[in-house]
C-alpha cells in the first residue's frame, strides 16, 4: 500500500510540515534517516540552517551499547525498589529524562525527552569511566597475586632456615619466645599462603592450555574471567528474590489500529497522562484532554506489517505499559520500524518520579531493541528524537553511547564524538567534513513524484499538464527535495 500525503506546507520558514494519512513503515524510516519525525499523525522536518535551535537527528547503536556508571545506578535503584520496596520521595535526582518534554523551550518540536546533561559531563565516547575502573582494579589485583606470591615464597625460605638454626640454640627458660616451636605468624601471611596454595592446586587440575570458545587459559591464568562488565540485560532480567515486595511487567500493545488490549486500558493510561502533563508539566486541568492525548499519542500515520522476517510483534506504533501489580506507572510511546525503535514519548505516575522512570524507560527500550534484533537482524538502532547541542539540558541524549547524529546536508550519519568538535563552533553545521559526499538520495526527476489528483494517481507530468490555475511547482520541488527521490517515487502527494 502506498502512503498519502496531504498538502505540503510551511511553517515561518522553521520547519517543513505534512498531515500524513497513511504512511508504511519503510516510508517512515527513510523519512527520519533525512531528518523528519512525527507528532501524531503530523509530520515534520525543522529548517536546520534557520531554526534558533538546530535538532539533528540522533540514533544509538544498540549492539554496542554499555550502560554508564550513572545509568546503572538508576537500574539498581529500581531493584532495589522492587526487592525491597523502598521508595522515598525525598531522595528524587533530577532525571534528564523527565524534566522537559520538549526539544528545545521556545521551539514546537513536541518529543520525548528532556535535558540536564551539561557538555562538561559529555565524555569521550571512546572511554568509560566504569570500565576503567573495573580494569584498573583488576591490574592491580593481578598485581598484589604477583607480589603475594613472591612474599609467600621468601616467607617460606625464610621460616625454612629459621627451623635449622633453631636445633642448634638452646633456649632459656623464662625468658622470652619458646625457640623450640614455629614463630608465630601474622593471620594474613597465613591467608596468603593459603591462597597461593589454593591457586598452583587449581593450576595442577587444569591442562597447560585449554581452549573454551575464544579464550584461551594457561597455567598463569588458570580460571576464566569473570569480572565482565554487566549489561542492561544483567539488571532488567535478573531474577528476584521470593521475598521481593514488587514485580514490574512491561506490556506491548498496539496504538494503531487499537489492540482490544490498547482498548482495555484506555481510560486508565489516559488517567496517568493527565496527572502526568498537570504535575510535571503545569498544564491546567482543562488542557490535557481525551481528544488530545488521542491525537498527540494514539493516533499514528503507521500501517500495522507482519513480515516473514520481521519481529514476532510486527511493525507500526505501539505503547509500551508498565505495569506494578495491577497498577500502570509509566506509558513509553514507540514506532517499531525496519531498521529502529524510535522513541516517541513518555508519561509516568508522578507518584514515581524518584525512581527514574524516564532514563529506566530508555534502558529497557535499548533492550527491547536487542530483543527485537535476534529476530529481525537489520534492526539495529534506538532513535532517541533530536539532540540539541546549542541548548545545554538537550545534550543528555549523547550519554547513550555510541550515537551517531544526522548530517543535514548528505543525510549519512557521523559519530557524535566526532561532530562534537563542530557543533562547538557553531549552531548548524554541515557534519560531514567530506566534502566530496553528496546527498544520494536527493531528487533527480520531479516528474517522478506521484500524485494523488481528483481520485486518480498519476506522475507529476500528467498532474502538471491536467492541473487548472496557478502553477504549485516550487512548493512541489520542495517537498521533492526533502523527502528524497526513493521516497517521492512510493508516496502519493495529495493535490486538490
């Protein structure tokens, strides 16, 4: 099925804009590999040479993805909270991901997410302050073995000669240590020992080399490693404890068409919106409507697919619920598409802001999109909306490491360590440096755009030569250039 368009507009000259009425999902992913994203079933492309706050688009490599320190202390402070049950207002961080939910203040790019990260805390995204620390610890417990190994060995010598010059000495009585038994010796020497004893009796039970998988041990490293940095995974799935106070259920339903399970929950995922936009965002009891949450959040251009190779759940847009018990605390918004996640939206229970919702949310996400990657292998990536490097609360988005950001210019993504460098010296800026790169997807033929006129489809020659009053072709040349020659020669661009 082909998607449909409706008229092409303009909006001050700071974004591009279009009421999408159907849109399949590989008309969508290349539509937000060259910049554009949806609210709705609106969907837009801000005019990034023009806007006070220019929003390039940002993708994480899932794969490759290793928590941070910061992260991994909301994934612990969440089991603990569900083992223990501990849930105390009074110690609520600011989250990144939760203070604004928009892309930039002053900007109508309604996303996800907000800011708090600051540029100081961007680190290289080649170095990971927990990693680190986790090989620093392990050199130098390698290095205490080393020198405990020696000290045991000279100990023993030592005590060794000790006990041949004792023979010979005839002790006094009374006056002093009894020269006739062992001296006595510290209890950590003795643990040393003992753990120097323990490892060449390991060494012994193993072969000189042994191969499992691709690691390889010798007789110096005798047991596999172990001290592996966790993953999301390690957190999220881990098993609880028969004590645990709380279990946390993640429940996926589809938004569009309305699953009868989407149905169900309506009016209570509805409820939790509404306390959402008034608690966390000050909006007036009257403003977050069941019309509006409908149209910002449920309704969707998106046509459910089922493909062979696809995930099991399909493609289109869905909510993700979680719930505790029988109670829903958070709503995350997503598109699953062929190659991504793309993360629309979050509201939560504002009874649960001390828990992080918005950076937990994110994490499970990126998991969900490794799950997803074990059935459907080309979806590799987790969108995470715009990032915003002029504005310093937008910069959180780069701690999900490694990203890569959109070049504007040849729509081919760069490293955003890489782009950091550029994005310092000016607001826009052309990402990629080569300058010999050029937009393969831009228009070639606009007589290949296909429109949808009067009940008939037909390419933009027929529609040119047919049409009656004044000529519509520069406002058709752009939408053209924008959306990509791929792009224009599947979609139907309405004209009246």
């Amino acid at each position: 099925m082909a998607s449909l368009l409706l008229p092409f507009e303009a909006a001050i000259f700071l974004l591009k804009g279009m009421w999408a009425h159907s849109l399949t999902v590989q008309d969508y992913q290349d539509l937000i590999d060259r910049g554009w994203r949806r609210s709705g079933k609106y969907v837009y492309k801000p005019t990034m040479n023009r806007t006070c706050c220019p929003q390039y688009t940002i993708r994480c490599q899932v794969l490759h993805f290793q928590p941070s320190k910061s992260q991994k202390k909301v994934l612990k402070k969440m089991l603990k909270f569900l083992i223990k049950g501990e849930h105390s207002k009074a110690d609520v961080e600011v989250d990144p991901m939760e203070s604004h939910n928009k892309e930039a203040d002053g900007c109508s790019f309604p996303l996800k997410n907000p800011p708090v990260r600051s540029q100081s805390e961007l680190q290289p995204l080649n170095t990971d302050t927990m990693e680190e620390e986790e090989m620093t610890e392990e050199i130098n417990v390698k290095e205490v073995d080393s020198k405990n190994s020696e000290l045991c060995n000279a100990e023993l010598n030592a005590d060794s000669s000790r006990s041949l010059q004792i023979a010979d000495i005839t002790p006094k009585p009374g006056r002093g240590a009894d020269l006739s038994k062992p001296p006595c010796r510290k209890a950590k020497v003795i643990r040393k020992e003992q753990k120097l004893q323990k490892k060449n009796l390991q060494c012994q039970m193993w072969p000189v080399s042994l191969e499992s998988g691709s690691q390889s041990f010798t007789s110096q490293n005798c047991r596999p490693k172990t001290n592996q940095p966790k993953s999301i995974e390690d957190f999220i799935f881990a098993s609880l404890p028969s004590e645990a106070l709380h279990q946390i259920e993640v429940r996926l339903v589809r938004s569009s068409p309305q699953s009868s399970q989407f149905k169900a929950t309506f009016q209570e995922s509805y409820q939790v919106y509404k306390r959402y936009q008034m608690i966390i965002h000050k909006d007036p009891p009257g403003k977050p409507t069941i019309s509006q949450f409908t149209r910002f959040l449920c309704d969707s251009p998106l046509e459910a697919e089922h493909l062979p190779n696809g995930p099991d759940c399909g493609y289109g847009s869905f909510h993700q619920q979680y719930w505790l018990k029988a109670k829903l605390i958070a709503v995350g918004v997503i598109d699953i598409l062929p190659k991504c996640v793309s993360s629309v939206y979050l509201y939560y229970d504002p009874d649960f802001s001390s828990l992080s919702l918005g950076v937990y949310s994110a994490l499970r996400e990126i998991a969900f999109t490794r799950q997803l990657h074990e059935k459907a292998s080309d979806l590799n990536y987790y969108y995470m909306g715009f990032y915003i490097h002029s504005c310093p609360k937008m910069r959180y988005k780069g701690q999900y490491r490694p990203s890569d950001l959109l070049c504007p210019e040849t729509y081919t993504w760069i490293s955003l360590e890489q782009c950091l460098p550029s994005l310092e010296r000016s607001k826009y800026s052309r990402l990629n440096q080569d300058l010999k790169i050029a937009d393969e997807g831009m228009m070639k033929e606009l007589d290949k755009v296909q429109v949808l006129h009067k009940r008939s489809v037909m390419p933009y020659r027929v529609y040119k030569r047919n049409r009656k009053g004044p000529s519509d072709e520069e406002t058709v040349q752009q939408y053209a250039a924008l959306v990509g020659q791929a792009c224009l020669e599947r979609m139907l661009l309405f004209r009246s």
